[in-house]
C-alpha cells in the first residue's frame, strides 16, 4: 500500500505543488488586507476537507484501476479484454496501442506455432522415412559375412544421430509420450551396456557395472536415451582405462570414466544448447546437442544431473534418481 501511495504522490505532485502555491498566495493576500485569522482558518479548513475528499476519491479510482490492471497481468498472454476503460484521451491512445501490439502478438506467435508444427511433422516424415533404408542397411549387413565392420559401425553412429533427432523434436511435446512407472534402474542400464557392447570391445574400454536392486519413480524410454548418450560421450573420449557405473545413497546415479575430462572452464556450459567446447571442437564431430537433452529430459523427469571432471584424469556424471516434479499428466 506504501508504494501505491508513494506512487499516487508522485503522479500528482504537480497538482500539489500548485495547490501549496495558491494556498500561499492566498495567505499572503488576507494578511495584506488584514483579514481576521478566524476567517482565514475557516477558508482553509474548507478548502482541505474538500482537498481530502477530492484525493481520497481520486486516490480509490486509482488504486482500483492498479488493482485491475495488476489481476489481468497474467491474463495478457490470453485476452486483454478486462482493461479497465480509459478516463482521459491519453489513456485511450495508450489502451489502442497496447491492443494493436497485442493483435500483433497473438499474430506472431499464431505464424510462429505453424510454422514449428509444420517443421515438426516434416523431419517426423523424414525420420520414419529414414529408418527404412536404415533398417535395410542392417539386414544387408547381417547377412553379408564378408561386410566391413566398419560399415557397420558408421550404421550405429547413423542410428544414433537419427535417435537423437527423434529425441529433439519431440521433447518439447513428451508429456503426453511419458509414461512414469516404478523402473528397475538394472534393467535400464543393462539395456544401455549392450547396445554399446561391441564399442567397449572394440576399444578394449573395461566396464565396471555395481547392480544395485534399487527402483525409481521414472519413464524407462527417456531414461534410457539420457543413460546412452552419457555412455556414447565417455566412450567416446576415453581412449585407454574404464567406465564404471554404480550407484550411491539416495537413488543417485553414478557413470565414471577415465577419459580426457572435460576443461574447467567448459564445465559450466556443457548443457547450454550447440555448446561443444574444447574437446568438441577437437573431435569435429561433436553436436553439443546430447548433454542438452539430457538436462532438459531429466529436468521434466524430476530428476536431476552434475558433472564433475578434471583434465586427463576423467569425468564424473551422477544423476539423481529421487523424483521430485516429476511430469506425470
């Protein structure tokens, strides 16, 4: 209420002014002509209960109108029909422009909704339409004894890339493709490990799996695609030595490797969108997207994600599994 009064005042600072001016003048001008004080007390008197009651009037419609104005503020986004109606033609002009940079608003973002959902369903078509020579690939692969594995292995990185454009595109619009049940964090892991299976030989990469029987309140399919994407960055940047993954006190989630690490200055970027720091700029083929969609599928989870590294001695990645506003609609 201070900084409503305080507000009031100053918006009519000039009319009060002005009126200890006059009030002044006045003054001088009966004691000049030496007007009985008594008579002089009266005129005053009169004048400030008429003042009062003027500005305390004055002052309701006011805070009315800031009141108003305060409820709908919210409800601007939607509708900016409870305007309270202007009392002057400076109001009105300020009321018509605020509905034509409304009207315009609501334009913008009408076009903008379209054209996202029109880009949305494009590169869903392209995605499905992709799999089939994919899938294709595989089954060539599979049964030609004679393939290059390494044919094979650029078809995995191809699956990858796919997935995680899958994975962008619908992120936005998970909360209807969720499905929160109580998970066996195991099963989800061991699911992650063979998909990588032949990567970790491959590279000879030692993996360290601690079963823990814990259980957790979460989606198995967007866990999973968070889980393999940490596991696809530590194998791809350790070249020599181990991954471990345990887990800890309090339903948190732990995947260890020994790799480069991560410099401290990249630290606190590496979940800002298309951020691919020094070793990203390094391999050439770093996205900078897979740790943004981690962070961004955990947050809608409950579920929450720090790093912790050090420059050639690895890095640590502990998710916490405690579910806390977990999308559940």
């Amino acid at each position: 209420m201070n900084k409503i009064i305080a507000a009031y005042i100053k918006l009519h600072l000039k009319s009060l002014v002005m009126f200890i001016v006059f009030t002044g003048i006045f003054t001088f001008i009966f004691y000049l002509n030496e007007v009985p004080t008594k008579i002089s007390g009266y005129a005053a008197i009169i004048c400030l209960f008429i003042a009062v009651v003027f500005s305390s009037s004055d002052f309701y419609r006011f805070y009315f109108r800031h009141k108003c104005l305060t409820e709908i503020r919210n409800q601007v986004k939607i509708h900016i029909d409870n305007l309270p109606p202007p009392e002057n033609i400076i109001e009105d002009d300020y009321t018509k422009l605020i509905r034509i940079i409304h009207e315009d608003k609501i334009s913008v973002i009408s076009e903008y909704s379209v054209s996202k959902q029109n880009m949305t369903d494009y590169y869903t078509m392209w995605m499905h339409q992709i799999k089939t020579p994919i899938a294709a690939m595989r089954l060539l692969l599979q049964t030609d004894s004679s393939a290059n594995p390494e044919l094979e292995q650029e078809l995995f990185k191809i699956e990858q890339y796919v997935e995680m454009v899958l994975s962008y595109v619908r992120i936005d619009n998970s909360a209807n493709d969720f499905v929160i049940r109580h998970q066996s964090i195991d099963n989800i892991i061991k699911q992650a490990v063979r998909k990588y299976a032949k990567l970790f030989i491959k590279k000879k990469i030692k993996l360290e799996f601690t079963e823990s029987d814990i259980t957790v309140l979460t989606d198995e399919k967007w866990l999973l695609f968070v889980i393999e994407q940490i596991l696809s960055n530590s194998l791809k940047y350790t070249y020599k030595g181990k991954i471990s993954v345990y887990t800890v006190p309090d339903k948190t989630l732990v995947i260890e490797d020994t790799g480069i690490g991560i410099a401290a200055e990249d630290l606190p970027r590496v979940f800002e969108k298309g951020f691919t720091g020094y070793n990203g700029r390094i391999d050439k083929k770093s996205t900078g997207i897979g740790l943004y969609l981690c962070s961004k599928i955990l947050k809608k989870l409950g579920h929450s994600v720090s790093i912790y590294s050090d420059v050639n001695s690895g890095t640590k990645v502990m998710i916490d599994l405690s579910s806390k506003d977990t999308i559940t609609e």
